[in-house]
C-alpha cells in the first residue's frame, strides 16, 4: 500500500510539471494575447516559482501550473488590455491593494510596464515570495511594500491607479482610498459580477466583461472621484 502510494504521489507531481515558455506562447496566442519570448520567459519563470512555494504555502487554490495559468495569470492578460485603452498618464503611479501571491500584480508588469507599481501586501509569507519573485526576475518601477494598506497610504499622497482583486468589500476599498485617488486618476475592481450603482462621490468610469478559466465570466471596474472632473 505504501509503496504505490508513493507510486501515485509521483504520478500526480509528474502531472504537475513546470510549462516552457514556448507552451505559454502559444497558450495566449490561441487566446489573442501574442507575448514576446522575454514576456514567456518571465511568465515561465513565475508560474514556476508560484507553484514551488505553493506546495508548503498554500498561496493559490490551483496547484498545477497549467490551471494557474489558465484560471489566474489569464486576468492578467486581459487587464494588460483593458488597461492600455484607459486615459492615464504616460507613467502612472500604480498601487496594488492586498496584492498576495502578485495576482494580478506580477504577470500584468511583464506585459504592461507603464510608471511605478507597487505591491502593497501585509502578510509576512506572502511579500517574502513577492520579494524573491523581484529578486530573480526584476521588473523596472516595481516594489513590495510589507505593510497594511492603511500604513502605506498614510505615508503617501496620491495613485493614478488602485488596484483591487478581493481585498476587502468594493465599498470599503473606494473609503479607503477616497482622498488618494490623482486628478483623473481611478480605482479599477477585478470581479465576478457586473459593476454595481456607484456610492455617493464617485461615477463608474468603464467596465469590461472578459471570459476566463474554466468558462468564467469576470469584470473589470472602474470608478473615479466626483472630484476628478470638477
């Protein structure tokens, strides 16, 4: 019994093996998101070190890098898009809230490079794995902040660009940032659900429906202060 559980425990890591960066090329261009072989080589090098730290960290639910890629960095490819029609400044300040395992945070710099970024995370564990990822593969205007957001945002003036994928309630990420949001800057919402009625001081500025995963339907949202436009 021992023995051919051993056995299947090695069957199922040998299922699991790391995707070349050809395999990624070719997986986002059937998708329409043609990479370069430094952008493949970059998301190779990720999902690589993602899914090694994932086995005694348990950072993401899918364990198999063909089901990371397929269910999480896909977000990223989309975003990179979406991002790319949206009015900000050449080099927007980026903050990226309860940034976690660098999803959407990593995969979206090798695609989109625009301004300075940074991965806003309070989890020990978590900013250690962000800090070894920019460690191996730097990325230009990205760093990792080892705080709460509340530190980090009382400690700096404005974003051109909030990012937020579950890190607490919308409603509470828009009190968060009410008063850090840049002239004609956003806050942009990775959801499962279509954009809500804006809160009282803010309007919906875009919003984008986009398949991925396993048939999924997600959300881009985009709001902006009142303010901006006064």
């Amino acid at each position: 019994m021992r023995s051919g559980k051993k056995d299947a425990a090695r069957s199922s890591s040998a299922g699991k093996r790391d995707l070349g960066a050809e395999e990624i090329r070719s997986w986002c261009a059937e998708r329409g998101f043609p990479l370069s072989r430094t952008e493949a080589d970059g998301l190779a090098l990720y999902l690589s070190l993602l899914c090694k730290w994932n086995r005694v960290m348990n950072l993401v639910g899918p364990s198999d890098p063909a089901a990371v890629l397929r269910d999480l960095v896909a977000d990223s490819l989309h975003l990179a898009d979406f991002l790319r029609e949206l009015s900000l400044p050449e080099a927007p300040e980026t903050w990226d809230l309860g940034a976690g395992a660098g999803l959407p945070g990593i995969p979206l710099r090798l695609l989109w490079r625009r301004g300075s970024y940074t991965l806003i995370e309070a989890r020990d564990r978590r900013s250690a794995f962000l800090q070894t990822v920019l460690a191996v593969c730097p990325l230009p205007g990205v760093r990792v902040y080892r705080g709460r957001a509340e530190a980090f945002l009382a400690g700096h003036f404005s974003a051109d660009l909030v990012l937020s994928r579950a890190f607490m309630p919308w409603e509470q990420v828009l009190a968060l940032v009410s008063g850090h949001i840049a002239p004609r800057g956003c806050c942009l919402f990775l959801a499962l659900t279509p954009a809500p009625p804006p809160p009282e001081g803010w309007s919906l500025l875009a919003q984008r429906a986009y398949a991925a995963g396993a048939n999924d339907r997600r959300h881009f949202w985009v709001f902006t202060p009142d303010t901006v436009f006064e």
